[in-house]
C-alpha cells in the first residue's frame, strides 16, 4: 500500500485565520478608529502639548515684541529724565515763592518786592496747590523711567496730567494778575516760573504719550505682563465644585 502524506493539524486553521486577517485589514468598515484630536486635550479642560507650545510661542513673539519697543523708545526715555528734574526744581521754586508772598499777604506785611491786587490770593493759593501735586508728580515719573514699562506708563501719565492742569489754571490767573497791573518783583518772578512750569509738563506729557502713536517711543498702557496675558485655565474658572 502506499504512504500517505501525514497532515499536520495547525495546517488548515492557521491558513484560515491568515486570511481572515487580510480581509479584516483591507475592510475599511473594520479598521480601529482614529484617535479624535480631543483626546490630545487631558481631562479639565486643560491645554494638550500642542496647545501648550503654540502658547509658549504666544509668549515668546511678545516678550521680542515689547523688548523691541522699549529699546526703540531709549530716545524718549533720555530725554524725559531731564525734564523731570526741571520740573521739580521749577515746582519748588513755585512753592518758595508763593508760600513766602501768601505768608505776607495773611500777616498783613508789606514789601517793596511783593505788591498786588484783586486777583494775587487766588493766584498764590492755586500756585502752592500746582506747585505741590507737580512735585509729587516727579516721583511717578522717575519711576517710570527707571522700570519703563506699560504699568508705570498708567501712573505716571495720570498724575502729570492732574499737575498739568492745575499749573494751566495757575498760568490762568497769573495772566489775569498781569492784566490787572501792579505787581512786585516777586510775583513777576512767580508768573515767569508758572509759565516756564507749563510748558515743561506740557512736554512731559507728550514725551509720556507719544507711545500711544507709535511703539518706537516707549511702552504703551495696551501692553501687559505675561501673568494677565496668560490663559486663565479651566479648572480654575470652574466653581461648581
């Protein structure tokens, strides 16, 4: 008789399952589904890794953008100290002069330098008035030039702006003083000093907001630091819990 070849047993089923697999694999139906780009995001609403590094990139473009800006605006920023010290020393100077003349005026002295009329009380009150915020007003401003930043901008540009306007008040009722006639030496020295104030916080001013028209002058009040510019994340917004 003649010999049979033997059959192995694993033959037949692994031969099955092989193509059962090809077919599994060429079906389109069958295949796994794709990861959703959700699940990049983990759980609390927190950024994935992507999201994460465009935020990093964000940061980056700002923090080149603002180091940019303050360097083009050393222009402004050289210029503005020395107003500011011009300013303090104008501003004292309003003030020895107007609380020596309202000294007189309240004691009833008389002096060859002083002289006067209607309007010099309310000239000397609103001179020591614009004299003390002006001074005050350095400060800020010092601080500004020394730190250069869009939150120092907001004070200093607010207090030189009040000091500005009581001076032009000031400069108001020096005007009428001079009208009115009669003036000493002192108080003809005032009103210069008032006037020379003016115009010095005037510059000041404009050195202080020409960042609003072009970032080559300085820091402007839009710009913000990175922890108010950072995305606030979900959990911590989330009170429910």
């Amino acid at each position: 008789m003649p010999l049979r070849p033997r059959e192995t047993p694993s033959t037949a089923p692994h031969a099955a399952s092989e193509q059962h697999y090809i077919a599994t694999r060429s079906h389109p139906a069958s295949r796994a589904p794709l990861r959703p780009a959700a699940s990049l995001i983990s759980s609390g609403g927190r950024p994935g890794a992507r999201e994460r590094e465009r935020e990093r990139e964000r940061e980056r473009e700002r923090e080149r953008g603002r180091e940019g800006s303050m360097a083009a605006g050393t222009a402004s920023r050289r210029y503005m100290g020395p107003l500011l010290c011009v300013n303090l020393v104008v501003d004292a100077a309003v003030l020895a002069l107007a609380g020596w003349s309202l000294n007189k005026f309240i004691d009833g002295e008389t002096h060859r330098h002083l002289g006067g009329n209607t309007s010099t009380g309310y000239l000397l009150v609103f001179s020591l008035m614009a004299g003390v915020v002006g001074a005050c007003s350095v400060l800020p401003g010092l601080l500004h030039v020394r730190a250069w930043r869009g939150e120092t901008l907001a004070a200093a540009a607010s207090t030189g702006l009040v000091s500005w306007a009581l001076t032009s008040l000031s400069f108001g009722l020096a005007c009428k003083h001079i009208t009115l006639g009669n003036r000493g030496r002192r108080l003809r020295t005032l009103e210069a000093f008032l006037a020379m104030l003016t115009l010095t916080q005037l510059l000041y001013l404009i050195l202080l907001h020409a960042s609003t028209l072009s970032s080559m002058f300085g820091p402007s009040c839009s710009e913000c630091d990175d922890l108010r510019c950072r995305r606030v994340p979900q959990d911590e917004l989330d009170t429910s819990n």
